[in-house]
C-alpha cells in the first residue's frame, strides 16, 4: 500500500466526533476502496480530550494545524464565517486540499475561497455541507453533468420539517413543537436561523450555482419563515388536498408567458404541495430533494439531513475522493487519473451572469385565507380583484364563522406573477367587508 494520507480535523463536536468514530470502524473498507492508509494525526480542540489515540497531536492552534506538514487534508467542522475562513484560507495557501460542512461560509464566501483554492491547485470540498447524509452535491455534480437543470425543490432543514410534521400529525401549535425540537437538540436555542428560513438560503444558494452554472449568491435568496403558519392553515391545506412543507426552490425561468421575466428564482418559503407527492411523504427531521432536469426528469434523493453519522458519512466521502487524487500522485499508482470536478459543477470562467429574479418577478400559486363579513357580494367581490387582475382560482372553499357574523374564505390560485398578487391582495384588503390581513401561503403542484 502507498503512503498514507494524513488527516486533520478541526473542531471535536458532534461532527468532528462523528467523523474520528466513522474512521475507527469502517477503516479496513476505507483503505480497500481507497488503495491508501487514512489517519489523523491532529486535531483542532479548545479543550483536551482523554478519549483521543494519544498518538494523534491535540491542539488549540488551529492556524497552526492549517499549516503543517504532517497534514494533508484539513476538515473543517468548527462552523461559523470568520475563524473558519481565515482557517481554510491558510490551510489552502500551505497547499492543503479542505472538506468542510459549513454551508453558511461558503454560501457567504463560497466565491472568493473557491478562486482561492483554484489559484492554489488544491480541492475543497463540501458534500457535507448540504443535507447531511445525502450525497446530493455528487450527484448535482457528477451523475447529472449531462443534464440541463430546469428546477429543483428541497426539504433542506430538518428543524423546520420535524415542525410542520408534528404541527400536521399530531395538532400541536408551532410554539409548542419548537419548544420539543429545542429540548431534542435539533433546534438550537436560539432558533432563527432554521425557523425563518436562513439555514435553507445558505443550502440554496450551494445548489442552485451548481444546478445552473451561476456564481454563489446568498444575498439574493428570497427568504420566508415558518413563524406565521397556523394549525387552522395546516388542516384547511389537508382538506384540500395539499400538505405545507418549508422548501427551498431553484427555478429557471424562461420569460414566457404574461409578465415572465427570465432568470433564476432562489426561494424559501413555506409551500403548499400535493398529498401525493413524494417530497410531501418526507417527514420528522428527514431532507429531501427533488431535482427536474433534461433529458433525465424528476428524481429524488431523500436521507438524514444531520446528525453525527450521516454528516460524519458525507465528510468522508469527500475524503475518500481527495484521497484519490492524492494517490493518483504517486509514480507507481494507476488507479485513477486526478481528475478534478470543478467546485460549482461548471468551469469557473463558465460560470454565467444570469439574473437572479426579484421577489415581486416570481411566479408561483397560491393559497389565500380572507376573513370577511358574512354578507351578500363578499365572494363576488373577491373573485372580481383577482378576475381584473388576470389571477385565475383553481378552487375556493368557504368555512363555518370562527367569530360571529364572519367567515373565513379560502381561494387556491394557478401560478401568476408576485406583482399581481400583491396588487390584488393590496385591492381586498381594502374592501369594507374584509376583516383581517389576507394570509397567504405559495403553492407549487411540482409537475
């Protein structure tokens, strides 16, 4: 067996954790799959550890460690944008290739450490980055390089999704089930990121450049929480025959049809979609994503989006791969070429300006809830607005007074641009005889 590749993990939390135990028990098949020995020499710690191979150097030099030459891989698991970026920046200008799970950095940083690494002839490499286990950024990549990506639609929180199940299964008020999935660990304390939609942007953001050949821009994403979704709104969606999951879209659009505009649509929101539909059957904390592309369709990938294994799983396989091309080195090795992947799937010069869409340039259905004054003309009213307003309604269905003397009214829509929308909610909202803001909720039948 050739040389062995010598590794270093910074950050010893669940991740780095995960990752030490993921080698320990599976390295006779890492070694068989890869032609090499794999060991960890360092680890980045702020704290020492009792319970680490002695002969693996424990340390708080983090920048150090990015340095060394008894490294040659670096896998960054510490999180967050600043010491994480300054770390990776000098692993990479001392030569070494990176894996990292931090979607947030490379969502915000993603471009310059990209043409960092580039410039440098080194690797980063970031599966675990997106939905956990699931090795959706390879496939994204690899398996559909000959695909033309026309949208793609995630369950890419498992925080949010274990909420909108809970809330739907089981009747339980939002508040509440956060309450649960804070004390379970899959919510942190402070939970805005994953509850208002943050956590998906960052994880859209690494999808769509790859989808459509486009360079990172996380600033641009549409971003809408789940805070205000109600049970009164979960069990009128099931009535009709829809389920409301937290997604993240990336959608090509081609500038047909009234108002289109052409560009990409980057958004997370909560959407209304089939009972039926596979993506509405993933439940608790599981991701998904279903990815539409030519000539090849709809396919979906489904797995555990965290926890220590399934990050632990996809961090090696990166590993795996730059062990590879490290191999591929060596004089005596014919076993693999060195072939790269570039970083965002496209040749970074490549890469295209397209135009990210505008909130109000996007097009989708929608779910209304208007609450009104039982009063004759009410409805008429209503589907005159959005008659003028070239909206079309798909169904309506009128509910029992909640209060006495008002009802509350829901209207399905077919896809129309945001303007309109805004425009029509704008006119009902004026009317006398409506009596609260117009809830409204995306709608997508993912065909």
């Amino acid at each position: 067996m050739s040389h062995s590749i010598k590794l270093a993990i910074l950050g010893l939390g669940t991740v780095g954790t995960g990752v030490i135990n993921l080698i320990n028990d599976n390295l006779d098949e890492l070694k068989r799959r890869s032609g090499r020995d794999i060991i960890i020499t360092e680890v980045g710690t702020r704290r020492q550890r009792d319970d680490i191979d002695p002969n693996i150097m424990q340390s708080s030099d983090l920048m150090a460690i990015a340095a060394s030459d008894n490294v040659d891989i670096v896998i960054e698991v510490i999180g967050g944008t600043t010491l994480a970026r300054e770390v990776i920046i000098h692993a990479i200008k001392n030569g070494k290739h990176v894996v990292t799970a931090n979607k947030a950095l490379l969502a915000e940083h993603g471009n310059e450490i990209f043409a960092f690494a580039e410039e440098h002839h080194v690797h980063v490499a970031y599966e675990a980055a997106v939905a956990g286990g699931i090795p959706i950024i390879k496939v994204m990549r690899e398996a559909l390089a000959a695909n033309k990506v026309e949208w793609l639609a995630g369950i890419i929180n498992g925080t949010g999704n274990f909420i909108m199940t809970e809330m739907r299964d089981k009747g339980r008020p939002f508040a509440d089930v956060l309450s649960e999935a804070q004390a379970l660990g899959y919510a942190e304390a402070d939970p805005t990121f994953d509850v208002e939609g943050i956590d998906a942007a960052h994880k859209l953001a690494l999808l769509a450049s790859i989808a459509f050949g486009i360079p990172l821009q996380f600033d641009k994403v549409y971003c809408e929480g789940i805070t205000g979704i109600t049970l009164q709104d979960v069990n009128y969606a099931e009535e009709l025959g829809y389920r409301i999951k937290h997604l993240g879209f990336a959608v090509r659009r081609d500038g047909t049809g009234d108002d289109a505009a052409t560009g990409i649509e980057l958004r997370v929101h909560p959407t209304l979609i089939p009972q039926d539909a596979l993506l509405a059957n993933v439940n608790g904390v599981k991701n998904a994503v279903l990815v539409n592309s030519h000539p090849l369709g709809q396919t979906l990938y489904c797995g555990d989006g965290a926890g220590a294994g399934a990050t632990a799983s996809a961090v090696m396989a990166d590993v795996m791969d730059l062990v590879r091309v490290l191999g591929s080195k060596d004089a005596d090795d014919t076993s693999n070429n060195g072939h790269h992947v570039p970083h965002l799937a496209f040749i970074p010069e490549q890469l295209s300006d397209t135009p990210i869409l505008r909130a109000e340039q996007m097009t989708t259905g929608y779910y209304l809830r208007v609450h009104a004054y039982d009063s004759p003309g009410v409805l008429a009213d209503i589907t005159r607005i959005l008659s003028d307003a070239g909206i079309n309604i798909d169904a309506i269905l009128q509910k029992p007074a909640h209060k006495v003397g008002q009802v509350p009214v829901i209207i399905l829509t077919l896809p129309v641009v945001e303007s309109r929308m805004n425009l029509a909610i704008e006119k009902i909202e004026k009317l006398d005889t409506i009596t609260d803001k117009v809830v409204r909720i995306r709608l997508d039948e993912l065909a």
